[in-house]
C-alpha cells in the first residue's frame, strides 16, 4: 500500500475518533464549563476544533510514517503500542474532564498523555525521525492543556 494511502487511512480514523469523543464526551452540559473561572490564557473555544483537527492529522500521519517506513520488530512494535496508549488517553480525557466534570482526575489523565507522549516522541525517533517530528506539536499542545486543565482545578474548588 503506498504511503499517501495509509497516512490518508490513519489521519482519517484518528479525525473521526477524536471528533467522536469530543462529541461523546462532552455532553449536553455547556453550562458547567461555562460557569468555570477560566485560567489565564484560556483561548476562545473556537481554537479548539481548528487546532485539535490539524494535530490530529499530524498524529495520523506520524502512525502512517511508523507502519509504512519501520522495519518489522521490538522496535517498531513498542513504538506502535505506545502511540495506541496515547491515543486511549487522548480519547479518554474530554469524558472524563467535560462529561462526567471531574477536573482532578481529568488532569490524572492529562498527565499520564503528556508522559505517553513524550515515550511515543523518542520510540518513534527509533524506527521513523520525521514521524517523531510531528507529534512535537501535540506535545506543545497537550503541555498547554496540562497547564489549563490544572488552572481549572485550582481555580474551582
């Protein structure tokens, strides 16, 4: 399979999965996230959608350049294993931090993503360097959110 058919494959299902857990997880209750004091630095909620959409295809496309380029083996299949922990955490923060409104254990998780990450980032320097490269902006990101979903927690007790 050519390479631009897996990155289309693995960005599109990362898209449609993201999208489906935001949609999942964040309910029908704007009112709680509303009546949150924002830290400093929140972004309008507009960014978000933009943002999340173009660094989840870049988290496609570093899966795509893994599968495609990496040679069979430990190497390539710890990278691979790490990058699907990743994502399980991606996916389960916005249930736990919007749906079921716990900002303390949504930041458990956000911590244990921006570790998951950060394991992903070096694992994937071993079997593909570009395909490290282009999960650096999701580690900025998820940095970011560390700092705003902490912001929450000390701001609403």
């Amino acid at each position: 399979m050519p390479l631009w058919v897996k990155i289309v494959i693995c960005a599109l299902v990362v898209e449609l999965l993201g999208a489906g857990s935001g949609l999942v997880g964040m309910g029908d209750d704007r009112e709680w996230y509303d009546a949150l004091r924002d830290p400093p630095g929140t972004p309008p909620g507009w960014v978000f959608g933009p943002v999340w959409t173009v660094l989840y295809a870049l988290i496609g496309a570093a899966l795509a350049l893994v599968w495609h380029r990496g040679e069979a083996g430990p190497p390539k299949r710890a990278a691979v294993t790490a990058w699907f922990v990743q994502f399980a955490l991606n996916l389960l923060w916005t249930p736990v931090f919007f749906g079921a409104h716990r900002i303390l254990p949504a930041l458990a998780v956000i911590v244990a993503l921006l570790a998951a990450i950060a394991i992903t980032i070096l694992l994937f320097r071993k079997v593909d360097r570009p395909a490290s490269w282009l999960l650096v902006p999701y580690l900025c990101w998820v940095s970011y959110a560390t700092y705003l979903n902490a912001g929450y927690l000390v701001l609403n007790r």
